[in-house]
C-alpha cells in the first residue's frame, strides 16, 4: 500500500515600523496596542524576506 502523507515547513517574516516614543518600552508598547486594536495594518510594515523557521518541517497528521 501507498500513502501520500501531508507535511508543512512554517516560512516567517520580520519587519520594521517607526514609531515615536520616550523610550523602547514605549515604542513596543504602543506598536502593540496598535496591533491589538486593528490601527496597525501589514501593509504599514517595511517586510524582510520570507525565511523558513528552523525545526519546522513535519507532518500535518493528514493521510490519503
């Protein structure tokens, strides 16, 4: 018997936003509740390039 078995490998990415604060707490607070809120969209970031997560390939469980 043959099995196709899923398997996933997780790809993220990292970006940078400006914001103006007192001191980095701040800055990380308020980049945080703008996330929190909705005010802070994806489109505002300044994206790297997409990588893939060390130690992320495996199975999804799913068997045809």
């Amino acid at each position: 018997m043959k099995f196709k078995v899923s398997v996933e490998k997780t790809m993220y990415t990292s970006g940078i936003v400006e914001f103006e604060a007192n001191t980095e707490d701040e800055a990380i607070e308020k980049v945080q509740t703008q996330i929190n809120s909705g005010e802070l969209q994806t489109t505002s970031v300044e994206w790297d390039e997409l990588q893939y997560e060390d130690f992320s390939f495996k199975t999804t469980g799913d068997v045809e």
